[in-house]
C-alpha cells in the first residue's frame, strides 16, 4: 500500500474545549487507485487531508507513505517528503498572480534545487493541453485554465499521489467534467489520485468512497465509477 493509516487520533483546542477531529481512524490506500473521501462540513476531511498531505501530523497513531513511517517527522522533514512525493490541487488554485503559468508550474522544482525546471514545467503544461498558454498569467486564463495549471504544478516533480482538495469547486459543471476526465487520464497513467470531496457527483468518479462523519470512518466501499 502506498498510504496506510492506523488508529489516527487529531485533536484541537477551541475556546476551552478539546474537539477530536479524528478519532481511531484506520484505512489503507493501494498504488494506483484513485478514491474519495467524503463527508459533510466539519467531520474531518481537511484534517485528515492535511495528514495525508503532510502538512500536519497526528496525535497518536500512525501514517506511513510508500512505507515510511512519516508520523513524527519534524516540519523540515515533513516539507522535504512533500515535495518529493506529493502534489497538491486546491479549489482555489493557490497561484501566484504576477508570474506566468509556467513559472508557477516551475516553482516546486526550483525549490527543490532541480536544474530543468523550465523543460520540466513545459512538458507538465503540454500534458494538461496548456502548451499555448504558457506565457499566461493567472488572470489572462480561464478558471478551467488555472485549474489546469494547478495540475501541471502538481504534476511536475512526478510525485505518487495527487491530493486534490474540493478540485471542481470554483469551476462550472462542464468545466469541472473537464477536470475529472484529466485526473482519470492522470489515474490511468499510473497516479495515485486522492480527492475531498463532499459533491457526490465528484465521488463518483473514483473507484472508491472513504466517508467520514464526526471524525470517524463510517464507510469505505468499491463502487462503479462515473467514468467512461
């Protein structure tokens, strides 16, 4: 398995109380498969999202990634596993608006020293169908656009999963089948593809559905994909 997660617990302190916002949780994810976890606003999604991405870590438990144990790692260390084995699509694009598509795309290769970022970034940007549009900035391209170049960005060191966090959210119902079809030609290449979502329409494009309510797991199940 690529990610394996047990017994997690996450808690916070909010106002004088303590909020378990994930509570025992237990799942694995296989090399290759591409899957939803959903659930309703405040269950737990984005804490566990910002585990799995390795922005943050659990209380207890443990979180192996391509079989590290990465649960106790220090920020540094947490930051270089990110970088190496982990792309992000958010709703909001997150892209720097005064700089070209390309040199967004550029950016986590050059932080992590490579010496090809440009070539590297091109090819990323043809594989999303953005090959005239590289010399774009932000506000010059479509929502559909910016989101494709978010992909191209978190494409572009290779890594083996994509964590995409509510990715159709800002975009239009065709616009976001769009991106659907590019994260299941990204899936069928071989990616691990891992989506929170709380649009059914959007889980249903993955071959399986984590749901999470109250902090816990309460299904997870293989189901027909809305792909063709």
């Amino acid at each position: 398995m690529i990610i394996e997660v047990e017994s997690m617990t996450k808690t916070y302190s909010l106002g004088g109380s303590t909020i378990k916002a994930l509570d025992n949780v237990t799942f694995g994810v296989e090399s290759g498969e591409k899957v939803a976890i959903t659930g309703p606003s405040g269950s737990g999604k984005s804490t566990l999202m910002h585990i799995i991405g390795c922005l943050d870590r659990p209380d207890s438990g443990r979180y192996l990634l391509d079989c590290e144990d990465v649960s106790r790692l220090s920020k540094n260390a947490l930051a270089q596993v990110r970088n190496r084995k982990i792309g992000f699509v958010f709703q909001t694009f997150n892209l720097l608006p005064r700089i070209t598509a390309l040199e967004n795309v550029e950016l986590p290769l050059l932080y992590a020293g490579h010496r090809e970022a440009r070539g590297s970034a091109e090819e990323a940007l043809s594989i999303v169908g953005l090959s005239d549009r590289i010399g774009h900035e932000p506000n010059q391209l479509s929502g559909g656009e910016r989101q494709r170049v978010a992909v191209a960005r978190a494409i572009v060191t290779n890594p083996a999963i994509i964590l995409a966090d509510e990715p159709t959210g800002n975009l239009d119902t065709k616009t976001g089948e769009e991106i659907m079809r590019l994260f299941k030609e990204l899936n069928d290449q071989g990616r691990t593809i891992i989506i929170v979502t709380h649009d059914p329409e959007v889980a249903a494009h993955c071959s399986r559905q984590i749901y999470i309510r109250d902090g816990r797991i309460r299904d997870s199940r293989s189901v027909p994909t809305g792909d063709n």
